[in-house]
C-alpha cells in the first residue's frame, strides 16, 4: 500500500520534533552547535533593522527560533574578554576570573592581556612570538563540558579575529582557537592546542585568501560607497595593516565565515558520534562601532551585509549537515555608548574624555599625595579601571586599602562618578543595590590591587568616537536567541542573562552545567516536558 506522500512528510515531522526531545550529547542529537557571538552587537539592533532583514540570515532566529529580546549582562565591566567568557561558563567574572580584556600582572610588573601565555608561542606565522591559550579562567565551558561528557569524542573549536574571542570561549579542551595575526590577516594559533596549524588552514594562508578583500570598496545597498580598504599608512607611518583596514568592514566577517566554513569541510564537524561544538565571534561589527557609534548610517549597512553573510552560512550548514540536526544559538559579549556629541544634541548629559590626560592625573595626586617631588608611576588606566603598582606603593609605605582608597578619591576628582575597590568588592562591601552586585559580580582575584571606576552615563574614556565598559543598558543589553528544534519559536519578554546560554544548551543535552554556572534553563522557551522526557 503506498502511503500519501503528505502523510509521510507529517511523519517526518514529528519523527523529527520526537527526535528533538530526546537531545543528548552522547549520540550525537543534534549533530553540531554553533553558537555566533558578534562583537558589540546591541540587543536593540535586532528590532532596530528587523523590516530589512530578508529570510535567512536573523530572521532564522526572529521567525523560527526563540528571542529573549531582554537579555541584560549583570556586571560592570562590559568588555570583550570578560563577555565571552561569560557566555561560555554560564558565570560572571566573579567565577570566572576575566574581568578585563588586560590588567596589571605584579609578578611580570606590566601589562598583560586576559590569554596571553608565554609558555606558548604562536603558529602560522613566522617568527617565535609568545602565544596565547586560556590559562586565567578559573572556570571550565561549556566545551569542556562537553569534552568531558562524551570522553574526549566531541570536537569543540572556535574562531575569531581577535585571539580573546577566540580562546575564551573554546575552554580548556578545546581542539582548536584560530584568530587572525592583524598585520597580514593570515590565520593563526597557539601551541597550547597544537604544534603547527593544520594542513587545511596552512593551505587556506598559502592561498592568500586575504589579498582579495584589499582595494575594495564597501557599498551600502543603494550603492553607495562608505568606505575603501584601498592600503593606507596608519598614523605612526607604517603600512596599515589588516585588521586597521578591513577590519571595520564587512569584508573581514566574509573572511572570517570563509575560513569557518573550511574547518567545518575539513575537521569534519557533525560527523561523528558525538555532539560538536563551533564558536564564532564576529569582530568587524566592534571596530567600526568604536569610530563611528550605533547610530551611524554605517552601522546599520554593516548589520545588513552582516545579515546576508550569515544566511549564506547557514545555507552551507544547512547543506553541509542540515539545518535539523543542528542547534544555532545568537549573542554579543556587550553593547556600545552612543556617540557622546550625539546624546549632547539631544541635552542628555555626555562626555568624550581622555584616558591618557585622566591617568596623568590620577598619577598626579598619587605622586603628590604620596612621593612629593619624585615621578613614581603607580597606576595603570584602561577606562574606567585603574590598575595600580603594588611596588610603587610599597616604596612609599603605602598598603592595599590605602592605595585603592587614595587611588578611587582621584578618580573622582578626574571625572569618575563613583569607585569601588578589590578590597570592597572581595569582602562584599557593596550597597545592596543593583549597581552594587553589578561591581560584586565583576570583580576578581587576578591582576592584583585595582580599582573600578563608575562613570557617569554616556561618558566614555575617548575624546573621538565612543566606547562601552560600563554598567548602563546601552552596554549591558544584548540579543540572545535560539534556534533548533528543542526550541518554541516565538518573541520572548521574560528577562534573561547571557550566563544563562551555557546551562540552557548543556541541560538540553543531558550534560553538566559549567563548574560555576549560575544562569537558569529558559524553559520557557522549551518544547513541552512531554518531549523533553527520556534524554536526561
């Protein structure tokens, strides 16, 4: 008897959603995960360019997938590092450690990034350059958990321009981080991973596949041309290199997403036993974003080139492994200020200040506070985070509390609203407020004493273009979305957290939350317990 062919696709349908009940890392159901973070991606963009968004791209998540459209960071310190290893532990920097994107290492006395690692050096480019890998988390990932889960059987990489973006979110188990060296653009990694770079990305750089996107122009969907990454000198003289140039363009997430989909070819990921994991983070968005700010014509012509790139990636996944067999979740590690001449326009109180004059200051009233007539160097400042010199203050008799105490008072008088101190923030001497435990979940062990400032809103640390790093909405609030069969389609307002992305995926798949996990399973978002049944 033959059975109509409309009934039979029905069956495939609920084979398919029954299927999706019974997710679990173990057997592979889905196949792969990809999780795309995109750099300083504010949570209102997607709204903001929603009705010229065509199928495909966003509008997999918008229309099929699930969208927490209040999905707000509960912590201060608001930038790259700290934000993707957020999304990837489930925690905030309090369980995690990265509280900035570098800090003040005492031992080294200098300082040092969140992933650089001079027991490493770098592949892929010549030269024995120390190399990187994510030996300051003190929480494992997602990944990880995963590595751990299926005993080493699932495959966890990522990727990224920037080495932070890449690294963090990979863990400790990760079999590859890729990012770019920024002068070439040719891809590169750590021999924290590997001894050298596979054959397939060591072809990929041999091919030079990054000369074709210079002396380019970049046009918006009317044609018009907003920029060229035509080869320029950069300020001090010397030739501007890749990520200066096309960095601030699409043409650099096009790049990024090509040689995405060669690990995907070659590495082989969804084709085994086991449940993989792929981290993409986007950096071009962030570049141009810092020159130009969230309201700029550029700004929305680069989320719609954005949109078209990922739903030519898609496509290939949806070839390559297919679409239901795979999990595809969506976030930014943080938002961006507007431009403060543009909050001024409107009479809104902003400002664009100098981070180098501020530090010159604060060292200033340290100096005459402390060593009058010496020049002792005793702060380091990364807006609105002073790093402070154990060494300098210890040769004035100065211990930790003072120093911060003293250090956070001169903040104030450069232009910081407010302050709170390592010592304040590791015994939790913090008001009761929400802006109290946004300063206790940022706050770390590592990099020894410092201080985080408060700045007021729209006051970023920059006198041209603008910034984020701080606790307010604009740089706390991002998309966090889902796609896959597990999930109910739909526009969800319940508020959310991005440490919640990690558990949600790790409690689908029938596998440990990250060790410091605190976020919760959007069950909300959820198909029924009924389908949930039997996979954990």
């Amino acid at each position: 008897m033959r059975i109509p062919r409309s009934l039979l696709v029905l069956a495939l349908i609920i084979l398919a959603a029954v299927a999706a009940g019974f997710a679990s890392a173990y057997n592979a159901h889905p196949k792969l995960i990809v999780v795309i973070v995109i750099d300083q991606f504010r949570g209102d963009y997607l709204e903001r360019y929603r009705d010229q968004f065509p199928e495909g791209g966003f509008r997999l998540f918008l229309d099929h997938g699930a969208n927490f459209t209040d999905c707000n960071y509960d912590y201060a310190n608001t930038r790259t590092a700290p934000g993707h290893a957020t999304l990837f532990t489930g925690a905030y920097s309090n369980g995690h450690g990265i509280a900035a994107n570098e800090w003040w290492d005492p031992k080294q006395k200098k300082m040092v990034t969140s992933v650089e690692d001079a027991e490493t050096k770098l592949v892929g480019i010549p030269g024995d350059k120390p190399g990187a890998s994510p030996h300051n988390l003190l929480a494992d990932t997602l990944g990880d958990e995963l590595k751990l889960a299926t005993q080493g059987q699932t495959r966890v990489f990522s990727i990224s321009l920037k080495d932070r973006a890449a690294i963090l979110p990979g863990g400790f188990a990760a079999d590859g981080a890729y990012w770019i060296d920024p002068k070439s653009g040719a891809w590169i990694a750590s021999t924290y991973y590997r001894p050298d770079l596979p054959k397939w990305a060591q072809d990929f750089n041999t091919a030079d596949r990054a000369a074709k996107y210079w002396d380019r122009e970049w046009k918006d969907v009317n044609g018009k041309v907003l920029r060229s990454t035509a080869h320029r000198k950069s300020r001090d003289g010397s030739e501007a290199g890749f990520s200066e140039v096309i960095g601030a363009t699409p043409f650099a997430d096009e790049y990024e997403l090509e040689f995405a989909k060669e690990l995907v070819v070659y590495e082989k990921l969804g084709a085994d036993k086991a449940t993989d994991l792929l981290a993409i983070s986007l950096s071009a968005n962030d570049i141009l974003g810092h020159q130009v700010g969230p309201d700029s014509p550029e700004m929305a012509a680069m989320a719609l080139a954005l949109d078209r790139e990922l739903a030519d990636f898609f496509n290939f996944l949806g070839h390559q492994i297919g679409l239901a067999d795979m999990w595809i979740a969506l976030s930014a590690d943080h938002g961006i200020s507007a431009l403060p001449d543009a909050a001024k326009k409107l009479r809104i109180p902003a400002a664009g200040l100098d981070a180098g004059k501020i530090e010159v200051e604060i060292n200033a009233a340290l100096n005459a506070k402390f060593s009058p007539g010496h020049n002792a160097t005793y702060i380091k400042f990364d807006y609105p985070v002073a790093w402070l010199n154990e060494d300098a203050f210890a040769a004035a008799h100065v211990k930790e509390h003072e120093a911060e105490v003293a250090t956070g008072e001169a903040m104030k008088q450069a232009g910081l609203r407010d302050y709170f101190t390592k010592s304040q923030l590791a015994h939790g001497e913090v008001p009761d407020t929400d802006l109290g435990r946004k300063f206790l979940h940022s706050y770390t062990p590592e990099g020894g004493w410092y201080v985080m400032g408060v700045p007021s809103p729209y006051t970023v640390g920059s006198p041209r273009g603008t910034d984020h790093a701080s606790p307010y909405t604009y740089d706390t609030h991002v998309p966090l979305a889902f796609y896959g069969l597990p999930f109910r389609a739909g526009t969800y307002r319940t508020h959310a957290e991005p440490i919640d992305l990690a558990v949600t995926l790790a409690s689908l798949l029938g596998i440990n939350a990250p060790t410091h996990a605190i976020g919760r399973v959007l069950t909300e978002a959820v198909t029924s317990p009924r389908a949930e049944g039997g996979a954990h």
